[in-house]
C-alpha cells in the first residue's frame, strides 16, 4: 500500500555485502533515508584494515555532486581537490595515477541534488569517468523520486531500505 520504487516483495541484503559485489551500483532512497551516511559507511569499511565486512582493498573518494552547479563538470579536480584535504598532491595528475590503479572507490552522493539544468552535464561526466576508468568502483545515491536509468554503464539500482527500531536505536 505505499509507493515504492519496485513492484512486489524485495529482499533483504546487507548494504555492504551488496556494494561489495557490485563494480557500480546507484543508491536510491527516500529524503533523510541515509543514502548519505550509507556512502560515508562504505567508505570507512573500504579503509577498515580488518576488511571483516567489505572485502576491497580500495581507497574511497566522497564527491558531493552538489557542487557542479555549472556545465564544466570536471570529476577528475574534483577527486584532486578531495585527496588534497588529507594530506595528497592536489594534482590532476595524482588523481589520474590513482584512477589508473582501479583502487579508488568513487562515492557520487546526491545526484537529486544537481541543479536540474546541470544534471545532463554531471551524468554525461560521470559516464565518461566510467567509461575510461572502468576498473573503479563507482556508488552514487539519489532520491527515488528523483532517479532517471540515464547511465550508459549498467549501474545495479538498490533501494535503501528504511531502518527498523533496532537499528535507530543502534545508530
């Protein structure tokens, strides 16, 4: 009785172990759902030494895409500026090195959060990102609402599931 994404009964799987499995995968969700806190997540599990849950040994790279308000849409600064906050070359060239070693996992969060006019740009963007650097990972989230299948890779669409009683009170 409520509107959903997918028709019929979904399974249940654990986020992690989905994204483990998956080389791109799109997160969707509903406002305030967590798509957010799912992506830092993954991103602290793909840095966690003890690798019990996310197997990768990959390093994560967070773009809000929020900031492409324009239709110059350069991932590539974008990752360069990211890696400079903690301490790594703010180079192109840097962020093109790391590419190349299909180690980075890159977290696209917020594509509902382009502005409408900007939005082919990012998308056309990111599927070049994935096009020439194919060995990547890549997890982006959108609102359900918000979500058009416009990639031209074959991004494995999961809805995040709202949390129960017990896992509000664990967070």
């Amino acid at each position: 009785n409520q509107r959903r994404f997918q028709q019929g009964e979904c399974r249940t799987e654990d986020g992690i172990t989905v994204a483990d499995q998956n080389l791109y995968l799109m997160v969707l969700g509903n406002p305030g759902g967590g798509k957010s806190t799912f992506l830092r997540r993954l991103g602290l599990e793909a840095l966690n030494e003890e690798r019990n849950k996310f197997l990768h040994d990959c390093i994560p790279v967070m773009l809000e895409l929020k900031q492409f308000a324009s239709k110059k849409v350069d991932l590539i600064t974008a990752i360069a500026e990211e890696f400079s906050h903690f301490g790594f070359p703010p180079t192109k060239e840097f962020a093109i090195k790391a590419l190349e070693t299909g180690k980075l996992m890159v977290l696209l969060d917020g594509l509902d959060e382009v502005p409408s006019q900007f939005t082919n740009s990012v998308m056309n963007a990111i599927d070049n990102l994935v096009t020439k650097y194919e060995d990547n990972r890549f997890i982006a989230s959108c609102r359900i609402a918000a979500y058009r299948s416009n990639f031209q890779h074959d991004f494995q669409v999961i809805e995040l599931a709202d949390f129960d009683d017990t896992q509000i009170e664990q967070f």
